[in-house]
C-alpha cells in the first residue's frame, strides 16, 4: 500500500512498482508476467518492488474494464499431433496459474475452419487468442483489427505483426539433413508438408540448403500419416529411390515407418530416417528413431506468459521468441 497526503492509504499501481524500481511500466508488466526475455536481475528487482508496496494485478478488473472474460482461446492446426498437445498443456499451465480458462480450438489446416473459430473467439469477448495460424497474416488481423491480443506459435507473422513463439524450423532441417548424409547416406530424400505452410516450407529449405548441389529427392503431402506414406510410396518407385529421409512431422512418419516395412526395407540399415518431434513411441520401435526434438511445451508456457503480459499491457512492442530444437541421435539413422 501507498500513503495519500491525509494519511489514508491507497492501493499500489504498476506505476508506482516501476517509478520504485527504476523501469518502465511495461518491463513491470512483463517480469510480473514471467516472460523469459526480461532480465533475470531486472525481474526480481521489480518483484522485490512489488513485494515492498503490496502490488497486486487485479485481472478481474481489468476484464471487466475491457468486457473480457477471464478465458484464453488456443487455436492449432492438428489436435491428434502430440506437439500440439504438449503446446497445449503448457498455455494451460500458465493459464490456469494467472486465473485463466482455456478452449481449445482445433483448424485443421483449414483457414475457413479457423475463421469461423475466431469469430466465435471474438464474440465470446475472450481476453486473448493463441494460434498456430494457417497463413501469416488473415486470421490474425481479424484479431487485431478488433483490439484482441493475440500469440502466434510454430509459426511466424509479418514482421512487427504480432507477438509469436517459433523453433528455427530451416536450421534444425539443415543439421539433421547434414547428419544423415556425416552418416554415410548418399541419397537423402525429404517427406515435408504442403506448400504455403511455413513449416513445411523451412524444413524443406533446410533440408535443400544441406543438400547443396546434390541431387534432390522430394515431395510434398498432407500433414498426416497417408500423406507420408503416399510420397514414400513415390520416392521409393523412382529410378534412384532414397536411402534416407527427412520427415517433417511425426504424423507423416508413422506412414513413412509403414511403408519401409511394407516394402521390406530395414530402418536403418537400408533406409535412415530422422523425423521432426520427439512422440512416446520414437524410443518403442526397433532401432528407435533419430529425432528434431521441439520444446513444444516450453512453446506454449512462453506463449502464454506473452500473451498475459499484452493483456496486462496492449501498448508493448512486439516480441519474436525463437527457441531451439534439438537432434536426438538414435539407431534409424544408422546403418549398423
């Protein structure tokens, strides 16, 4: 509590926590609000601050001077992915400890379906929206336009557009490419996503800057497990089949496991394989599957810290958080 000049006491404002610890309101906003780009030294500054004045956010009166409700809507493209599951349940977690609610919303890959997704979001005056948008810029601008804020995850906006969590999806395609091929593979084939998703498109540039002028062995299909298959399928019926893939997701790989089987080719030994996100199942198959680990919950938690932090304070600058992924080397890309 603060004093007034008759004596009463009145109640602190995030004003007051910054002018006493010598920051900006909005640095107040994001330290209260966890987002990892604060320095850790400036965060318990301001919360040591707040401690001292008896500062607390009061989110119910924030919702009601804006007509929110106290709920988040989180909008992904495949809800069967477990990277999207694990996203989930870290906007969850976060969610849940600042008193929020979370609906989730499942486009997949459809960019009407997501529409109609954010116009019930909107109408339902929900506090800020999480997506993994379908293109870079139409559904979030629905948001925008109307003063909603909103988180991108996965995948990038425009830039200055818009705050977002991303993984550097070209660079982690590049170095398991380049692992396959330090592994003795020689033709290294690529199973990605369809054209206008920006993470197939990364993972299929990554995989082609790793490549150099080598020989390119690649096809596009459906974020799913027939959509693996069908161009393993293609691949495998050229004049000089693959002897290793890149596979963008781990839907696409459960069909591109079935078809090596069915075509009675060892992972491995035969065909290495190297998928993006490490599922449950990547250590049960025999030899287990070299993997492009995602920190998808880490993904979430960080985009829903941003996203509290933009409603506690809409006038703060956009925020790109890039996390790393990281290549987890098993036995399907290698021949012994």
């Amino acid at each position: 509590m603060s004093g007034t000049e008759d004596g009463r006491s009145r109640v602190a404002t995030i004003s007051d926590v910054a002018r006493h610890a010598g920051v900006s309101t909005a640095t107040v906003s994001r330290a209260l609000n966890g987002v990892s780009t604060v320095d850790p030294a400036l965060v318990a500054r301001v919360r040591a601050a707040a401690e001292e004045l008896g500062y607390r956010p009061n989110g119910l009166a924030r919702n009601l001077r804006r007509q929110e409700t106290a709920v988040l809507a989180l909008v992904i493209s495949d809800v069967e992915n477990p990277f999207f599951t694990a996203i989930a349940r870290g906007v969850e977690d976060v969610a849940q400890t600042a008193g929020y609610s979370v609906v989730l919303c499942n486009s997949d890959e459809n960019a009407e379906k997501e529409r109609r997704y954010i116009d019930v979001a909107l109408q339902e005056r929900v506090a800020g929206v999480v997506i993994s948008p379908t293109d870079e810029w139409a559904g979030v601008e629905m948001l925008l336009r109307r003063g909603t804020p909103v988180v991108a995850v996965d995948r990038p906006l425009r830039a200055g557009t818009g705050d977002q969590v991303l993984v550097d999806s070209r660079a982690a395609a590049r170095a398991a490419t380049e692992h396959l091929i330090a592994a003795g593979y020689r033709r290294v084939g690529c199973v990605t996503g369809p054209a206008g998703v920006r993470t197939a498109d990364d993972r299929l540039a990554g995989y082609r800057d790793a490549l150099g002028r080598r020989k390119r062995r690649e096809r596009r299909a459906e974020y799913r497990a027939a959509g693996g298959a069908a161009a393993t399928r293609e691949l495998l019926a050229g004049a000089e089949p693959p002897d290793a893939l890149l596979v963008a997701n781990s839907a696409m790989a459960i069909g591109v496991l079935e078809t090596l089987r069915a075509e009675g080719l060892r992972l491995g030994r035969d065909v290495g394989v190297v998928a993006f996100d490490d599922v449950p199942w990547a250590t049960l198959i025999d030899p287990p599957l070299t993997v492009v680990a995602q920190p998808a919950y880490e993904i979430g938690a960080e985009a829903a810290r941003l996203l509290l932090a933009r409603i506690a304070d809409g006038t703060l600058p956009p925020t790109a958080t890039t996390l790393e992924a990281q290549l987890i080397e098993r036995g399907s890309s290698h021949r012994a």
